[in-house]
C-alpha cells in the first residue's frame, strides 16, 4: 500500500546543519525536504517549533532474549527504543545462549522479525574456539569481543585466540575492555567484604586501560578496523586519538552522567561494566566528545529486575536501563548550551551508521530511510520508574528533571510512538550492512581496510 508522510515546518537537523524543512516521505524513504506545504500526502503533520532528528541508533545494547526475558525481551526493549527515539538497535551476543555462529544468530533475526517495533541488528560473539564462525559470520555489524568479562560468560583474552581474531577475520571488531587479570588480583587484594563502591575499586582505572591499549595494538599490527566500546576512563583518550580512522570509539551516558561520588545515593543501581569512575572523568570524557576524539553515544542498555539489582553487592547483577533517557539527557545538556542539537546528531545517529556501514540509516537525507524522531525541545518532564517501558520498569535517572523529549518517532515513515504512547505493533526491518561503505573506516590513502 502506497504511504506518504508531510512533515511541514520542521527545523530538521541536517548533515549541513539545520534548517526550516517540508518533509515528504514516501514508501519509508525520503523523497524531498522542501515539498511544497500544500502536497497531498496520507499524514500531514504541522511541526512549527518543533525538531527534527534522525532516528537514533544504539549499538550496543542487551535486550536478554533468548534465555533471560524475565529481564527485558526484543518486544518490551524496542518499545523502550521507540519511546526514547531509537529507531535502531545493535545487540550484543551475551544472551543464552550466546550468540556464537551463525544459525544462533539468525534464531535472534527470527525472534525481533516477529516483536520488535524499530530495526534490528545482531553481533556475533567470540570465544576461544569459534573462529571459523566469526570468519564467515554475514548479516551481522561485526564481531563482539568481551576481553573482559561481564554479565555471562563470554570471554576471550589469551593473547593467541586474540591474535587469531583480529588476523583472520574481516568484519569490524567491538570489543569490552577491562582486563581480567587486573580485575582479577584487585578483588584477591580486597578479600570478600566488600561495599558497591568498591566495584570501581576493583575494575579501576588500570584494567580499563591496559585492555582498550592491547586491543588497539592488535587492531593496528593487523590493520583491522575496532571499536572501543564504552571507554570509561580518561586515561583511554590518548589511546583512541589519531589512529588514522582504523579506531573508533563510544561514550556511554552512565560514564559522563555518574560518578563513585553517586553510590552513596544510587548503589548498586550504578553498578556497572566498566564501572564508573570519577568527577573528573566525567568532564574529561565529556570534552574528548567534543573535541571528536570519540565518536558514538550508545547506551550499554542493560536491564536486571530491581530485585536482582538490590541483592546485596557482589551478589548484585552488572548494568543499567538506558535506552529511554539517553536523548534527553542530551537534549537537555544541549538546552543548557552544553552541546549543539547537530552533535547530537551525529553522535547517535550518522556516526555508528557509518562505524557499522548500516545501509540507509543515519541522516535526513534525500534517499535515506525515514526513521525520524519530533522533538519538543522544550518539553520538561521528571524521569519517573513508572513512565519506562522497558520490562524492568526502572531508570538510574529516574527524579531528574530534563528538557527536551521525543514527541513522535517514526520508523520507515510509520509512527511508533506518539505524545507518550507506542502505537504500532508491526515488526519493523532488519538492518542491512555494507561494511565497505564505512566513512570512519579509511586509511591515510582512503581504502577501507579489513
Ligand atoms: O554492566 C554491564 N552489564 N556491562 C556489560 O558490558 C554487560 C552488561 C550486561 O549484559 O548485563
């Protein structure tokens, strides 16, 4: 069935900048940004004063299905998407069972091809023993290396089976760094008593750094294109800077948002993989965003039960809920002049497109898919537990009051979400990768590598 979308009077956010838009999208793809304001189209949506940013795209998430849905499942998690304007999402392999080959990655397509309401992508995982799995792996963003361990059990930092990777396999490489060994001899040394804020004791500054810095010398002894995921520490930034666009790396909002200082208030809310460090970070890391040394926010969306989360500490399970706040905690920064709405953009949405060389997402473009998401820039509200729509039905930020939430999402022209309410079922596409389409990913001669 035909469909058509006006959105009129738009100021839309650009890969130029922003400017006053007419929208039309037709068939989920967008065909004009100056229509005229008098086309006839199915929907017609006025949007004076309002904003208009590309879907967001969250690479890396755990959404828990299969094997623990008790916590979150592909249907509740993509509404939680949906109504924080993610309108695609990069899942990680450590569900269980883990995702490890193929046939078990294609099992999660088939799960969110039937529940989830925004696209979908899936890594694979490694392990010490699956190489040939991870070497003709396709249909997935890249390859998910947990150097350190987190939630389940993946885990692979023996320098061989490493080596392997990044030598024999194509895709691009994401990995967790946190070195187990440090990790290791530091909770040895603090013995059993501990309290939740020695978890950033524990995996301090130094695990964190010697994993992301022996990550990225693989990655540029064998030229293989990497992600440095979540980088919590300052201390990382030199690492990331100026590896002529073979590396990139992310920013979580836990890690510019918190601090140790907040367990005394949060706990073990806060617990996270790799921890949070300290006010200083926060600042420091929040500059190297600015300054480009860091390219993509996601979310690290990690959702356990508030039952399982206040289990006293170490018994207290690692992660967060993200994926409903973290625009708005943007919007709000940018509110404040903290930020520019355009470096929004692009950190959440043009910026992991290209990391991950996701086809016809990312940009308000003419020819792009139209995954969109209204803002009201204005609009204040206080995060409230009740308000989430993920299962776990919690929010670290949950009595902070912000400005600026999405107002309507829209996934390939179709609205999902609208004033506060999901209001489709209709599975939405999985995502497709070219991964020589990759604008991070150029050497100084401008041929992607890998
Ligand atoms: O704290 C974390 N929890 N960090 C991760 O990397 C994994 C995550 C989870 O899956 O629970």
């Amino acid at each position: 069935m035909f469909q058509s979308l006006l959105i009129k009077n738009a100021t839309a956010i650009l890969p130029s900048g922003r400017a006053l838009t007419n929208l039309l999208v037709e068939n989920g793809k967008i065909v004009s940004m100056d229509a005229a304001p008098t086309t006839i189209a199915k929907e017609v949506i006025d949007a004076t004063g309002l904003v208009l940013f590309p879907g967001l795209i969250d690479d890396q998430v755990h959404f828990r299905e299969p094997g623990l849905t008790h916590k979150e499942d592909l249907h509740t998690a993509s509404r939680a998407c949906a109504a924080g304007g993610v309108t695609s999402f990069l899942e990680m392999p450590n569900t269980k069972p883990a995702a490890i080959d193929q046939s078990l990655v294609e099992d999660k397509y088939r799960l969110a091809a039937g529940k989830s309401i925004v696209n979908f992508g899936f890594y694979i995982g490694a392990t010490t023993t699956n190489i040939e799995s991870l070497k003709y792996a396709t249909g997935v963003p890249g390859i998910k290396i947990f150097i350190g361990s987190s939630t389940g059990d993946l885990l692979v930092d023996d320098q061989e089976s490493l080596e392997r990777i990044f030598a024999e396999t194509r895709l691009p490489i994401c990995a967790h760094c946190e070195d187990e060994t440090t990790v290791r001899s530091n909770q040895a040394r603090l013995g059993t008593d501990l309290k939740v804020s020695d978890h950033s004791v524990i995996r301090d500054e130094a695990a964190a750094v010697i994993a992301t810095r022996r990550a990225i010398d693989l990655a540029k002894r064998h030229h293989h294109r990497f992600h440095v995921l979540h980088v919590s520490t300052a201390a990382e930034i030199p690492l990331i800077t100026d590896h002529a666009n073979l590396i990139t790396a992310e920013l979580c909002p836990h890690h510019w948002h918190f601090n140790c200082d907040d367990y005394a208030r949060l706990g073990n809310l806060i617990q996270m993989n790799p921890s949070i460090k300290t006010r200083d970070d926060n600042t420091r890391l929040w500059q190297a965003l600015l300054e480009g040394h860091i390219q993509v926010i996601a979310t690290d969306h990690a959702p356990h039960t508030l039952e399982e989360k206040k289990q006293p500490y170490p018994k207290s399970p690692s992660g967060l809920p993200a994926v409903e706040n973290y625009f708005s905690l943007l919007l709000d920064r940018a509110s404040r002049g903290e930020c520019t709405w355009e470096q929004i953009a692009s950190w959440t949405s043009d910026a992991p497109a290209r990391v991950w060389g996701l086809v016809g997402k990312g940009r308000i473009e003419i020819g792009y898919d139209a995954d969109l998401v209204l803002v009201d820039p204005n609009e204040m509200r206080t995060i409230e537990n009740s308000e989430q729509f993920t299962k776990s039905r919690w929010s670290p930020w949950a009595g902070e009051s912000l400005r600026g939430f999405p107002k309507q999402v829209f996934v390939d022209g179709r609205t999902v979400f609208r004033d506060g309410k999901i209001v489709t079922e209709q599975p939405a596409a999985r995502l497709q990768f070219d991964h020589t389409l990759g604008g991070f990913w150029k050497t100084q001669d401008g041929v992607g590598p890998g």
